[in-house]
C-alpha cells in the first residue's frame, strides 16, 4: 500500500533560528493524534542537523532540498547525499523545476543525483511538470513523460520503488494558481499508468505520487481525495506551521 504524505518544502527561507522555531512549533501541533500521512519538512542545508534533533521523537521526517550529484571531494560549495544523510534527514527534493531552470540540472545531472541518494539510503522526492508554454499547447503527457524516461525510469525497479515522485506544473508554484483537481488528477493517473507500463502495475500502486504548486488549506482536502493524487509538495504554505498542519489535516 502506498503512502500518503504532505511534504514542507522551505525553499531559501527561514535563518537557522526561524527554522528551529517554525519545526518546534510543528512538533507541538503534531504531538496529539497521530496524522493520517507521513510528514516531512524539506529544510535548507545548514538547519537539516538542528531540526532532524529536535524531531527524532515526533512523527516528523526531515528532507533536503537538493545534494551533490558528486560522492566528494572538490567541488567547494556542494553538499553530498553522504552528508545530508549524516544530518539524520532521510528524504530529498531533487529536480525541483526552480533547481532545473535557474542551476541548469540536466536529466544527467539528476541521475548521478538520485543515484547517490539511494546509494546513501536517502529517499528522493523525485519533481516533474512542465512550464506554461507547454501546457498552453496542451502538449504536457509527452513533456513530463520525457522527463521522467530520461532519469528516474532507467533505474532498476528495485531502486524505483524507493522513491516518491512529485507533479508540479511549474505555472502553478507560488503563483497562486492551482492546477484544478481534474488536471492534477489526470496527470497523476498518466504517471501511475507509465509506471505501470514500465515497472508493472504492483509497483504503479505501491508509487506515492504528490501534487504540487499552490497548495493550501483550502484545495488540500478536494486534491487529496482524488484516486490518485496522495499527497502534497508544498511550498509557500509550509511556512506557518499552522497552515501546514491544516493541509496535514486534510488526509
Ligand atoms: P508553492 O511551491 O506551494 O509555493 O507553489 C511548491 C513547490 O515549489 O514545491
């Protein structure tokens, strides 16, 4: 059975001190009744070893929001899957579109970079979706199909059924505008009906497949109830943690 999760993702928010209180006050919200999905909280860098402390006893699972597509050494600047690992984070973002499009990661950058997370035990949140241009053209199946043939449908299936994949149409991310739940739901049907044509249908409904971009409170409960959609990457409303824990609350 797969998961339901709604994962944070921080973005360049937050000094460590702010991060600190925004995951204290998270752990206090979630300490009553379990939720009903996994929680995770995608932090930048430096505050991954201070959250993934204080959460050790919550129901809260930390994530980074990137790492080194290198094992070590001198690449001054970069973080290793190794490293991240080491902070106790065991989930990462990895080809976010903003990562895609302003750090110019290429489908084989993103190989070499689920590639060491899974080496190193971490479990990637792996991010597809295509810009407005192409969804203007109605021509989104075949641009997210791409995207995903290029990297994570060349791992074994072994390794695949680690990882939790992530749709967000890049017009949707902090813009406020929401994918509507038949188009969010559509394209996570399309993307469990590859992964079944590509690794069976046990591993296409053992996937956990995420909606992301202007998430919120209020559309969480409507997309969360698709057949399909089971769960959320969420931005901009990660960032109060009582916002986040009402999208928590929608499963
Ligand atoms: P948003 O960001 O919820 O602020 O749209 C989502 C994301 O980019 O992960």
């Amino acid at each position: 059975m797969r998961k339901n999760i709604v994962a944070g993702n921080w973005k360049m928010n937050k000094t460590l001190q702010e991060g600190v209180a925004l995951a204290t006050e998270l752990k206090e919200l979630l300490a009553g009744a379990k939720p009903n999905c996994e929680v995770v909280i995608g932090t930048p860098f430096i505050h991954l070893s201070a959250v993934s402390q204080l959460v050790t006893d919550s129901v809260i699972n930390v994530s980074a929001q990137n790492c080194a597509d290198k094992e070590s050494g001198a690449y001054t600047g970069e973080v290793s899957a190794a490293m991240v690992k080491s902070t106790g984070a065991n989930f990462v973002i990895l080809g976010h579109s903003e990562r895609r499009e302003y750090y110019l990661e290429t489908s084989e950058i993103l190989n070499a970079k689920v590639a060491l997370a899974l080496a190193n035990g971490l479990t990637p949140i792996y991010c597809c979706g295509e810009p407005l241009s192409v969804r203007e053209k109605d021509a989104q199946e075949d641009f997210v199909k791409k995207q995903l043939d290029e990297t994570i449908f060349n791992l074994s299936a072994d390794n695949f059924s680690k990882l939790v994949i992530a749709y967000e149409p890049i017009w949707a991310i902090g813009t406020g505008v929401t994918a509507s739940t038949e188009q969010a739901q559509e394209m996570l049907a399309f993307i469990r009906s590859l992964i079944a044509e590509k690794f069976g249908k046990e591993v296409a409904e053992n996937t956990s497949i995420l909606y992301g971009g202007s998430c919120n409170a209020k559309n969480a409960p409507e997309l969360f109830a698709q057949p399909d959609i089971d769960g959320g990457l969420i931005g901009g409303a990660s960032l109060k943690s009582v916002d986040f824990k009402a999208i928590i609350d929608a499963f």
